[in-house]
C-alpha cells in the first residue's frame, strides 16, 4: 500500500481544531464549528469558519460534504469545492429547511465533512454530435421510479 497524500492544515483561531475521521473506516474527516459564542443558523445560508486553512496538493479533489446526521434533522451544509490555490479559511455554508425552526451551532461541533478523493485528469471539448444511448435525453426521472 502507497502513502498517503499529506494535506497541510493551518490552525488560525485558539481554538480550532485539526479534522479528524470519527472512525477508521469513516471516508470524511470532521470540521469543526470554530466560534467565540453560539450562532443561530435559520433558513438564510451562514457562513460558519472553521478557524483552518489547507494547502492541498495538486491532483486531489477536496470537497465540504453534509453530515448525515444533521442532514436528517433538517439542518443542511452547502457542498463545497476548495481548490488547490486556496489558502484562506474554510467556511461552511450551512442553513436548515423550512419545516424546521433554528439549529444553534456551538464552538467545537461538528458540522461538515472534508472528503478527498483524486481529480479525474479529464479534459473538455467541443462536438458536433454526441453518441447515442438507450437512454439518449432522457432526463429526471426517465429510468423509472
């Protein structure tokens, strides 16, 4: 088995905390809520800082992804890419559905995920035609229930 790919992480609050995986088999690392008091988050999206930044090596693909446990209360975080030249604070976006009233976030809870993978090494262009499928245009919906 290869080595890991190492990201850099760079604490910038008191306070903020390195992610980490919940379990070894986890695929996301945890982020943190790095905050000087609680904040109420509602149906307009708030940006909540993370108090890191990373330096992410070309080639790998890091994206902020929901929590299932709080996606299923209601309470959503925008996904979110971070490009490879980033270096300023990782914020999530995060706001609660309608139905719901609002989700205090306190210093040190957990609020997203940091998934990284490998970045296709794909490029794009221009055709006339495209080949034909079963499916072909078929969109929303189109393969059944």
């Amino acid at each position: 088995m290869s080595e890991p790919r190492r990201l850099a992480v760079k604490l910038l609050h008191t306070g903020a905390r390195l992610p980490e995986r919940a379990t070894p088999g986890a695929s996301g690392f945890d982020l943190y809520a790095c905050l000087e008091g609680d904040l109420a988050i509602g149906q307009e999206p708030v940006r909540v800082p993370t108090g890191i930044a990373i330096e992410a090596p070309l080639g790998l693909d890091v994206q902020i992804r929901p929590r299932s446990g709080l996606s299923s209360r209601g309470v959503m975080a925008a996904f979110g890419t971070i490009d490879p030249d980033y270096r300023g604070e990782l914020l999530v976006t995060m706001f609660v559905l309608p139905y719901r009233g609002p989700h205090a976030v306190r210093n040190g809870d957990r609020i997203a995920q940091l998934v990284i993978s490998h970045l296709a090494d794909a490029e794009l262009y221009a055709a006339e035609e495209l080949s034909g499928t079963a499916r072909s245009a078929g969109g929303h919906g189109s393969t059944g229930r």
